[in-house]
C-alpha cells in the first residue's frame, strides 16, 4: 500500500508531462526535456538508456530493418485502415516505440508511397475504428499502441508474404 502511495506522485507527473509534450514535436520535446532536466539538476548523462526494456530486462528496440512502403507492399495494403496498421507496425517494429503520437503515427503513414489524398479525411474515423476492434489501444490522450494480438497477426502475415516471395 505504502509502495502504491509512493507512486502516485510519479504517475501524476509523469501524466501531466506527457499531455504536454503531446502536442510538441521532437525538436520542442526534447528543448523542453533539456530545460527541465538543467531546472531540476539532472544530468541527462546520468539517467539510464531510455531503451525500452521487456520484463526480462533485455533490450526491446528496432528489430527490423525498412521502410514503411516495403512494408506496406509485404502487407498488400489497399486501404487507409491497412496503411495506419503497417504504419503502426514500422514505428513499433522498425522504429522500435512501444507507444506513438498520433502525430507520428499519420506522419509516418503519410510517408509511405501508398499513401493517397483521400486518407487525410478518412485519418480520424480509421483511428477511432482501429481503437473499437481493440488493434489499437490509446494509451494516454493522443498516445497509442498496437497491440499484442495485432502486432502477432501482422507478423504472421509478413511471414506468409515471405514464403510466398513477395
């Protein structure tokens, strides 16, 4: 009980600086981070790799290397909810975030050769359907993740696409 008192601290704050960070882009985040940090007397040097880690403490990070159009390709994507899904795949797989900005998320599959014009209406209605069938979860305002189920449906998708030769 005490450990979860403890604690409750840490979750505020923690919430608090995401929601604003949400908003910023790297360049802004990372300005604000270093501000804060100098503020607050924390080396940067001395924090542990922000590295993600699984409950083994092993590394979790990219584990793949391409870029979101091969991966899309693989995939056989034909609409914005198919492109969003590989877009989300990248950032966890290829870019090795557990969780992403919505922001990062559209820009990433906007960067993708399969992208069309007409996915920038259909971006908000797609996210909202993916967050309904449970293949995205929004982890906190404006921050997402795939998820497990999802991320292994995909995989095994990739690898039926790999034995076929595509």
């Amino acid at each position: 009980m005490d450990h979860e008192k403890q604690m409750d601290p840490e979750l505020h704050a923690m919430s608090a600086i995401v929601s604003v960070l949400t908003g910023l882009d790297d360049a802004a985040r990372r300005r604000v981070l270093n501000w804060v940090a100098e503020k607050s007397g924390i080396s940067l040097a001395d924090i542990p790799s922000a590295t993600p880690r699984n409950v083994n403490g092993a590394e979790i990070g990219p584990k793949k290397e391409g870029t979101l159009s091969q991966l899309a390709a693989r995939l056989g994507v034909e609409s914005c909810r198919d492109l969003l899904l590989a877009a989300a795949l990248h950032l966890v797989e290829y870019q090795g975030k557990e969780r992403f900005a919505k922001d990062d998320w559209v820009s990433c599959a906007r960067e993708a050769k399969q992208w069309k014009s007409a996915y920038s209406v259909q971006t908000a209605t797609v996210i909202n359907r993916l967050m309904d069938s449970g293949s995205v979860n929004e982890t906190s305002k404006g921050t997402f993740s795939l998820t497990d189920e999802t991320i292994s449906k995909m995989s095994a998708q990739l690898d039926q696409s790999q034995r076929k030769g595509n």
